[in-house]
C-alpha cells in the first residue's frame, strides 16, 4: 500500500511540468518569446523542486506509527518490547507452576496421612502419641482372651467360684502380663472364704494394673471388691 502511494504521488508531481510543457509547446504560436522562456524557466524550476522532493519520499523509510527515525533503533526498541513480554509472561508460568508444585505437595501429605490411616484401620491398629511426639501403634482384635474374659464374666456372675478360680489360674499360667484374672481370682478366692489369697492377688492388680489406663473398666469392681475384702477381714477379726 505504501509502495502504490509513492508511486502515485510521484507520478501526479513529474507528470504535471511534462503536460504543462506539452501544452505551452502545442501553443506556442500565440504567445511571444520572451513570454516562452519565462515559462520554460518556470517550468524547469518546478521539475528540479519535484524531483528533489521525491527524494525524501523513496529514500526515508515510511514510518506510521513510530516515532523513531533509526530503524536499528526501531527494531532494538521492539525487539525490548518482546523480551518484556515474554518475561512477563514467564514469570506468570514460573508463580502458577510454583502454586501448582505448593499444593500438589500439600495434597501428597495428606493422601498419604489417608492412606496410612486407611492401612492402620484395614489392621485394626490404633495410634496414640506420648509427650516427646512418639507414636505408640497399637493394634485391637478380638483375641482368645476375649473369650476367656467372656468366660470369666459368665461364671462370676452365675456364682460358679470353684470353676472361675480354676480358669483363672490357668489363664494366669498362660499370660500372667494379662491381670484381669488376677482380679477376678481375688473376688472368687473372697467368696469361698481365702481372704489371704484374695488380698495377695488384687494387690498384684493394684500394683500393675490401676495406673494402666487399659484397665479404667476395673474401679468399680476393684472398689467394691476392696470394700468386701476389708468387710471379710473385719468379721474374721
């Protein structure tokens, strides 16, 4: 587009003086000399003038809208501007990536908290934490000495004490670390009349037992058993 105005231009500025000089030649007869040589003077003026100012036209680089005339300068300035864009838009790709890796790490934690959960409970394990920040995991089932404990409830509430002392014993043979029976041996001991047993062994479940928080469920039992021993005691008295 710019190349066609050039050449319009240039074609309207030489081409007027060359009509114009057609023109005076074709009627040269009715005008004088002198009259003739002002005009070709005239003429010849405005063609060097067109000429001239062609030059500017088709050798100044056409410039719409910048307004720098150097074109290294032009192309530095833009070739600037590019670089501030895309660092721009660099920078913005580097944050987003950053939030992107911040929060892709914050829900790494938390699906493998989850899954370490999901896996503790799948094993029935039960994690408690002491002072210092150590994890003690503890795992719950239902083991044989539920069912003995079952067992123990069962014939101590049917007053069956010869049988309840007799599986005492030999659960106590088999985990004496287990101090429910211990208990419970001591209650049935107190019932067929053994108050010396009986206080030998809540003793021992005084002793290893009442500061286990495991055991909370024994001090009811473990008061009125107390209660009774020290009834027994006195009667013997």
């Amino acid at each position: 587009m710019i190349i066609v105005l050039r050449i319009v231009f240039s074609a309207i500025v030489v081409l007027a003086p060359i009509m114009v000089v057609l023109r005076i030649w074709k009627f040269r007869v009715a005008r004088t000399k002198k009259s003739h040589k002002v005009t070709r003077m005239l003429i010849l003026i405005w063609c060097i003038v067109s000429v001239f100012s062609l030059l500017p036209i088709w050798f100044q680089p056409f410039r719409a809208n910048s307004p720098s005339i150097n074109p290294k300068e032009d192309k530095q300035t833009k070739t600037d501007t590019l670089q501030d864009e895309y660092s721009n838009e660099w920078a913005v790709i580097l944050k987003t990536t950053n939030d992107f890796e911040f929060r892709i790490g914050i829900y790494s934690q938390m699906l493998e908290k989850t899954t370490e959960r999901i896996a503790l409970a799948s094993k029935q394990i039960v994690s408690t934490y002491l002072y210092d920040g150590t994890r003690v995991d503890t795992r719950v089932h239902r083991s044989r000495e539920t069912k003995v404990f079952e067992r123990i409830l069962e014939l101590h509430r049917a007053g069956r004490y010869e049988d309840l002392i007799r599986v005492c014993e030999h659960q106590i043979r088999m985990t004496p670390q287990w101090f429910t029976p211990f208990l419970f041996l001591a209650a049935a001991q107190l019932e067929m009349g053994n108050t010396e047993q009986a206080r030998k062994n809540m003793a021992h479940f005084v002793q290893y037992a009442t500061y286990d928080i495991g055991y909370a469920k024994a001090d009811d039992f473990l008061a009125l058993l107390k209660r009774d021993l020290e009834l027994a005691e006195d009667l013997s008295l």
